[in-house]
C-alpha cells in the first residue's frame, strides 16, 4: 500500500491542509473536484515527490503536443527503445490495442486534437510503473477510444494489478469502472481544502 | 618539410574558410539546441538575446580597458568573463530550481513568447548602447570595435580560427550526446521529464553551450544575427531533418557550415562598390525578413 501525505507547509499557499490519500495496488482512483480547486496542481506536486516515493510513476498531462519539427510517435519510440528499453511497456501491444499502427508514422503536428491525446496516453502507459495518474485523460476522444480506454484500464488493474489516480468529471466513469473517488472541496469559509471519500 | 610549413603559414593557410565554416557549424548547432529546449521556432541566440548579451560584455571590457589601461588580449578576456558570469548565473538559476517557462498550457507558451519579445527588446537596448558607445569612443578619438556588430572573417589567423574549430568540434560532440534527451524534450518537455529527463538541467546545458559557442564567435569575428534562427528551419524545410534532432545536429551543422563557407566566399569575390560586404550584415538582413515571414506564417496559423 502507498501512502501519500501531504504536507502543510508545501500546501500553504494553495491552503491545503494535512491529509493522507490511501492506495492500494490494482484499483482505479478518481479525483473529482470542481475546476480550479487545485487538482492537477496536486499531481504536479506528486511528480516533485516521485523521487521519495517507492511505487514507479508515471504521468499524462493535460497540455496539448506541440512538438518541434515533423516528428511521428514512430520517432520517439525508436529513442525510447534505444534509450529506455528497460522501462518500457509491450508498447506494440498498446499500438494494437488503441488501433495505432496506421497513426504511427504521421508526424504529430498533423494529427487531429484526439489522435494527439491518443498518442500521449499511449506513451504514458508505455513507461513501466505501478502507479498511473491520469489528468483527464479522456479529453477529444470519441466513444470507440473511451471505451477501449476503459477496457485497458480495467485490464490493468485486474491482471497486472496497476494502479491508476485519474482526474476526471465523466460521471459514467465514475461510475462504471473507478474504486474509489476522491473530493477535492473548500472548506466554507476558508482558504483551505480537504480531501474526502 | 618546407612545403608543409610554408602550408601552414598564417597567411597562406585557408583559415578564414575554416573560421566561416566553424562558425556556420556552431551558430546552426546554437540554433537547434535552443530551438529544441524551448519547442519554439522562433526562438534563437538573437532573438532571446544571447548575442547582446554577450556584445554587452566586450563593450564593457573595451570601456574598462581604456580607463584602467589594461594591456591584455580582450577578446580572450571578454570571452572568459563572459563564460564565467553565465556559468554563475546558470549556477544560480539552478540552486533556485529555475527553468526556461515551456509548459504547454495557452499561458505557458505566451511566456516563451514574452520570452523572445524581452530577448528582442534587449536587443535593441544594447544595440543603441552600442551606438552610444561608438559615438563616445568616436568623441575621444579612441578605438572602437565598430565591426562588432556585423560579423565578418577578413581578420581569420591561426590564433583566432584554431580555436573556433575546436569549439565546433566539441559543441558538435556534446549537443550529439544531448540528441536523445532533445529529442524527448523537442517532443514534449512533459513526457521528457515523465521518462527521468532532466528537463531544467537539460536546458541549461543547452544554453551553457550555445551561449559558449556564441562567445566564441563574437569576441572574435563579431555578431552573425539570425543565422542560429535561420539554419533550423532551413534544415527542416529538407526532409532528411524533419523527424530526428540527432540528424539536424550531426549533419545538418556540416551543412550548415559549408553554407556559410560558400556565403563567405561569395561576400568575399562580390564586391559591391568595391567593398566587401560583411557577413553578419548579410546574416542580419536575411533573418530579420524572414523572422518577419515567420511570424506572419505563425499569426496566419493561429487565426486557422
């Protein structure tokens, strides 16, 4: 079991207050909250923590790709697998299972919003990790990809007993395929925020 | 024996054609190292104000060196107080955890543009200090490095062009060893960092080296504006460069070398009005209309 604790003093400014987030391998986690709350400003201080934390992370941001040149999903496998061939994932059975391939060699740029956020989750799950946190990963993809992502995710966490933290508002998410869900709320009349179950 | 001493004597050996293509090398490498820390096209040595600040140095060191009367090579000195006060503050940005602002939220790419905005204003500072300076030193009858400001290679000797080689040599090795992380980080500088890049460390190397080989150049040739800006989208107009920064850099900077070797040559034998047309002018004329078409291009996209 990983134990997350948050410290005061780092959250000050954000009014955080002390608080413990439980989680156990092989579940699928929610954050919800309303916008602005401090979500992803929450899984940003999780990656200044990766460092002190035993589990192997790995994380999908929100911002768009908007890389340099006319580089393909193709391109940056090929230096994953030459440079990161121990942490990397079977990442042509994540090409399949997204439906992929014929993607592969286009350059990015040139990709549509939601081949673009295809291709980052593709690239999040292709890092070898025991704790995913998915910062609203299911933005510009349509219902067929939604759902093979939903297929994945439950995949993960019953056979390879993964661990996913997802920030997401899809009620039907939260619903059909998440464990446990997380609030993120105010406190009336304070700056400060805690976490509920 | 005689023959191949007489080979390397300063006057007889082509080191201008080796200075020029050096210097083509390093600007191109400046460029795409820059451009690929940042995920920026326009940005550049000149157009973050790299270039003025090193010019700031060797303006203050001829200011200095005329009132204290110092007897010493400026350009030697001007070269190694600029390597050291970067290496200082890159020092200090480091310890505070700083980093050039490439998040690629709406807000975070306005920052690497106010960036390039603030890069090009300083530019503009200096340029009329520069111009300030010219004007004092003119004044009181004291040498001015005028051709400062556009570059040229007619004073190329072994003292100057050897050690210019040297440092292509080793910014052309170094920026191959940074290839895979620039790469990622060209990509996205969240999956970079997502897969162990250093992302902040990443960019001040980058930085470090291109402002290096910058140094280099200016103190001893003079400014080259907009070539470092230049040379990465004329390679990745070709699609050999498109995909892998590893190609840009290993030999998109032979290229770029051998092009601004032929410039040289060709500013050399085309005189206009009898005089020699310096490169740098050249260079600076050439980068800003296209810095122009550039961002033209850029609002047009955005308007889409």
């Amino acid at each position: 079991m990983l134990n997350i604790k948050n410290e005061k003093t780092i959250f000050m400014q954000h009014g955080l207050l002390d608080c413990l987030l439980e989680i156990d391998s092989g579940k699928v986690y929610a954050i919800w909250g309303a916008n602005g709350i401090g979500k992803s400003t929450f899984f940003s201080y999780l990656k200044t923590r990766s460092k002190d934390i035993s589990w192997g992370m790995s994380f999908l941001e929100q911002a768009e790709l908007r890389p340099l040149g006319a580089v393909s999903l193709h391109h940056i496998i090929k230096v994953l697998r030459k440079k990161h061939e121990e942490e990397l994932e079977d990442i042509d059975y994540l090409i399949d299972f997204f439906n992929f391939g014929s993607l592969l060699q286009r350059p990015i740029n040139f990709l549509s919003g939601g081949q673009k956020q295809l291709a980052k989750i593709i690239l999040c799950l292709a890092k070898k990790a025991q704790l995913y946190c998915l910062d609203e990963p299911f933005n510009n993809l349509d219902e067929e990809k939604e759902s093979r992502l939903y297929q994945y995710l439950q995949e993960a966490r019953q056979h390879q007993q993964k661990s996913f933290l997802v920030i997401d508002h899809n009620r039907y998410f939260l619903e059909s395929v998440v464990d446990q869900v997380f609030y993120f709320r105010k406190k009336d009349g304070s700056d400060s925020y805690f976490l509920g179950a | 024996m005689d023959q191949i001493l007489t080979f390397l004597e300063p006057n007889f050996f082509p080191w201008r054609l080796l200075a020029a293509a050096a210097a083509g090398m390093i600007l191109s490498l400046s460029g795409s190292l820059v451009q690929s820390i940042t995920q920026n096209d326009l940005a550049g040595p000149s157009t973050l104000g790299i270039n003025a600040f090193i010019v700031l140095f060797v303006i203050a060191l001829h200011f200095a060196s005329r009132l204290l009367a110092l007897p010493l090579p400026l350009e030697w000195l001007s070269l190694i107080l600029c390597c050291a006060v970067t290496v200082l503050l890159l020092f200090f940005f480091w310890r505070r955890n700083c980093g050039v602002a490439v998040r690629h939220s709406a807000f975070g790419q306005t920052n690497m543009d106010f960036l390039i905005l603030v890069g090009l204003c300083f530019n503009l500072f200096v340029g009329a200090l520069f111009s300030l300076f010219e004007f004092f030193f003119m004044s009181l009858n004291w040498e001015f490095p005028s051709e400062l400001w556009y570059g040229n290679f007619r004073l190329s000797l072994m003292s100057n062009s050897l050690p210019l080689v040297i440092v292509a040599i080793f910014l052309w090795g170094a920026a191959l060893k940074m290839a895979p992380r620039l790469q990622l980080m060209s990509f996205s500088s969240h999956l970079a960092e997502n897969w162990g890049v250093n992302g902040k460390r990443v960019q001040l190397q980058a930085i470090l080296l291109a402002l290096l080989g910058q140094a280099f150049i200016i103190n001893f040739f003079g400014v080259f504006s907009f070539a470092g800006l230049i040379f990465p989208h004329l390679l990745r107009s070709i699609s050999f460069f498109q995909s892998e920064i590893k190609r840009e850099l290993l030999w998109g900077s032979l290229l770029c070398g051998i092009i601004f070797l032929l410039l040289d040559f060709a500013c050399t034998h085309i005189l206009i009005l009898g005089a020699e047309v310096p490169v740098g002018m050249l260079s600076s004329f050439l980068g800003t209309s296209f810095l122009f078409i550039l961002l033209i291009n850029r609002y047009r996209r955005r308007q889409q």
